[in-house]
C-alpha cells in the first residue's frame, strides 16, 4: 500500500513538474519581442495614408496600381534589412494612430510629426527629414499670396489630424478652416473654388501644383516644422525603435533618403 501511495506521489510531483515546464515555455514564448515576430512571420506592415505624394501615393507602374513614395522606400529598406516582405496599409490619416495601438500593423509612416498628444498613445522612432508648408492656390490668383499675412480671413483647406491643419487654423482662423480626410478631396475644394488656399508639405503641394497647371504652390513663410518627420511605432516597443533608428541613421549617413527623395519627385513629376 505505501508502495502505490509513493507512486501515486512521485506521479503527482511529475505531473507538477511537466505542468510547470508547459507554463514557462508559454511564458518564454510570450517573452519574444515584436521585432522577433515581425521576422518569424516574414513581413513588415506598414501603415499609410497615400494621398500624400511624394512622401507616399497611388500611381500606376507597369499597369498596375502601386503605392510608391519616398517613405515607401524607406520602409522597403526597412523590411529589406529585416529580411521581410513589406505589406503597405492605406487608410485615412486621422484613422493611423489608433489602428497603430490596436495592433493592425507594426509601423506608421506617414509624414507624420511626433507631438505631445501623439506621443500619449504611442512611441516615435528618430526624425529621418526637416520640412516646410506651402500653400496651394489658384494659379491666377497666386501674386495675392506673399506673406503669412495675405493668408488672414482666406477660406482655408487641410487634411484633418495633420500640423498643417494647424498651421490653417493659426493662419487663416478655425472660422475659415475645412479639414477634410483625403488630400484630393481638398484639392477638389479647391478647384471648384469652396477654399482660397490648401495648406500642405512644401513636396507634398509642388507634386500636386506639377500635375494641375490651374494650381501653385507659393511660399509665403509659414515656419518650419520643428519637430521634422519621424514614425510612429507601438508604446514601449523598444526593440524595434532601436532597430529603425538604426536603419534610419544609416539611410541618412548613405545618402539613401536624398536618393529616395529625388527618385520619388522625378516619378510623381515635380519639378523644384
């Protein structure tokens, strides 16, 4: 009898053993870092808002519609060195933050600006660019517009969740301003003459005025972006932060942003 008690025993303490050995692998697994299980699942989701060429938009490229853009190849230099496949996401702008920390995709580059609000709901990776606004207008109206000051009182249009709106909103008042969340639907807006002025990225306002002879982008000194561009990444995901930081620096220090810079202007036709 004490024989099968002693069993019984030695049988429970391995089954302890066996249930404690399962917990901890669960818990090893658990442990991985997003970086790791970006690379066991071999691909790298980015996402966008591609209405914002050159940083990122449609175009067609051997007949086939192609998110393409100078952030696009940055997050493809990203996936390139993480030996992934690149999965690009396109949404509206305003919609990216939110999906980002409920986990839709691993990234967010989007010309995109760390701020404190931001920066509550998520982490921001190294700036990779310093930009400027413009303003877009009609192009027979454009020698009313020199200086921030002609911008008072104009009805005004921008993307919804962007620091250009912002700048709408400080520059022509919140009166005047339509946020609206697609950047050619602003530009529409502006065509059929519902708003004076788009506000937008220096780039971002000479890809469109290059591709409508109608419309100019025009500098009338809005101060520069502070903050430059940076991407958004989930709160506390070190790892990968250090990982595209890293990437960054190294883009930065090749040339390789210039580069993709250039290449993007020339694919969606703007000339400086």
């Amino acid at each position: 009898m004490k024989t099968m008690k002693m069993k019984k025993y030695i049988a429970l303490l391995l089954a302890a053993v066996m249930l404690l050995a399962l917990t901890a692998c669960g818990k090893k697994n658990n442990s991985k870092s997003h970086l790791d299980k970006i690379k066991e699942a071999g691909v790298l989701v980015v996402g966008t808002s591609a209405d914002y060429p050159p940083y990122e938009g449609h175009i067609e490229i051997d007949g086939k519609d192609t998110i393409a853009g100078f952030e696009m190849s940055i997050a493809q230099h990203w996936a390139d060195s993480l030996g992934v496949e690149l999965k690009i996401v396109d949404m509206a702008f305003d919609n990216l933050i939110i999906s980002l920390s409920q986990g839709e995709f691993d990234v967010v580059i989007a010309g995109m600006t760390a701020d404190e609000d931001r920066r509550q709901s998520v982490d921001f990776t190294d700036s990779y660019l310093e930009s400027k606004n413009l303003v877009l207008v009609r192009a027979a109206e454009a020698a009313q517009f020199k200086t921030t000051a002609d911008l008072a009182g104009k009805k005004a249009g921008a993307q919804t969740g962007t620091k250009t709106m912002q700048k709408a909103v400080e520059f022509s008042g919140e009166s005047n301003t339509v946020g609206l969340t697609k950047v050619p639907d602003i530009i529409m807006e502006l065509k059929s003459g519902k708003v004076d002025v788009v506000y937008l990225d220096y780039m971002v306002a000479l890809a469109y005025a290059a591709n409508n002879d109608d419309l100019t982008a025009v500098d009338v000194g809005i101060p520069m972006v502070d903050e430059g561009y940076q991407a958004a990444i989930r709160k506390g995901d070190a790892e990968l932060a250090e990982f595209l930081n890293g990437d960054i620096k190294a883009m930065l220090d090749q040339g390789l942003v210039e580069q993709y810079i250039v290449e993007a202007q020339n694919l969606f036709g703007i000339e400086e």
